[in-house]
C-alpha cells in the first residue's frame, strides 16, 4: 500500500507525492520493559544515516582534494545539476535522518520521546495527575477510540500516520524538516569545503 499504491493515489490526485515501507520489526519482548533499549534501537536507524552522511561528506572531501570536482559556491549555485553524487548521498540522508526524528509514533523521533517519558517518569509524577485531570474531560471519546485496539503501539502508530498525512498535505511537512534539514546540509558542505 504504502510503496505503490498511496504515491499513486497521490500522484493522480495532484497532491505531493509520499510513499513509505513497511518498517523494520522489532521483537519487543527481547527488549523487555527498558526505555534505554528501546532508546537504543530508536537511535539506529537516524545513527545509520549520519554515517552516511559522515561517509558521503569524507569522498566529497577526498574528490574535491583531488581535483575530481570544483568547489562550489553554495550561496549562489544552489542547483541540483551542480551537484554530484556525494552532494546527493548527504542531502538525501540528511533528509532522511531529519524526517525519521520527528517526535511522532511510528518513527524513531516517537519512539526516542516515548523513552525518555519513561526513563523521566517518576521524576514528572506531578504533571502526569495535571495531564490525567485534563485528559479525564476527554474520556468517554478516548475509551471508545481505544477500545478498537487491542494493541496500544498500533494504535499511536495510526494515529501518527495520521498526523504526518495531514502534515504532509497541508504543506507543513516540508517546513518542518526543510529548516533543520538545510541548516545541517549548508554545515557539512562548509566543512567539507
């Protein structure tokens, strides 16, 4: 669904193009109740691409030292025919790593936020009774949402799916990741350069 037939739908519909992949299964048992290792597994796939982008950013170096490619002046030949493959391995992960880090279930950013709520729980018990008195408001619309899904995890993933849809196509979506994302690609090609 996610890989052919959204983008599809969305292509023929005229709004922006999104597709995603299923995502990788994690055994959550094996992890048991630790927030750390849920931490730890979330932080993969972002610390995945920031290799890359480190690896990319290491053979632009390398071709520009070696005089296999001209600088380029980012402030004014900001120009995807300008760029080569190094230019696209960054801002492709860079992109990626941005995106995967936004704080909403399924994605790693989720999951990251999720266990740091845990591993901070007991230190925030106070503002855990202000949210459930103001969430107690809500109750009746929430159990009846709720009582659908069995399994909890599934049911914030859908709901963040949700959310990053309607960011998606209300434009949003590319603002907030194209700011942190365009910060972090103009550092590395000032470093490398």
């Amino acid at each position: 669904f996610g890989t052919i037939v959204l983008p599809l739908m969305l292509y023929l519909s005229g709004a922006p193009i999104f597709g995603f992949a299923k995502p990788v299964p994690i055994n959550w048992r094996r992890l048991g109740n630790s927030p750390v290792k849920l931490l730890l597994v979330a932080l993969a796939g972002p610390a995945a691409n920031f290799m890359q982008i480190i690896i990319w950013a290491i053979l632009l170096f390398i071709a520009i030292k070696l005089g296999l490619i001209q600088k380029l002046n980012y402030a004014y030949s900001f120009k995807l025919e300008n760029f080569t493959i190094f230019h696209i391995g960054i801002i492709a992960n860079v992109i990626l790593m941005v995106f995967n880090m936004i704080p909403i279930p399924p994605l790693d950013g989720g999951r990251v936020l999720t266990s740091i709520y845990q591993m901070l729980r007991p230190k925030l018990g106070f503002l855990e009774a202000r949210l459930a008195l103001f969430m107690l408001r809500f109750q009746p619309q929430i159990d009846q949402f709720t009582r659908q899904f069995p399994n909890k995890t599934k049911m914030y993933d859908l709901l963040g799916f949700g959310i990053l849809l309607v960011l998606l196509l209300s434009g949003l979506l590319p603002v907030i990741i194209g700011t942190p994302a365009a910060w972090i690609i103009l550092t590395v090609f000032k470093v490398v350069h």
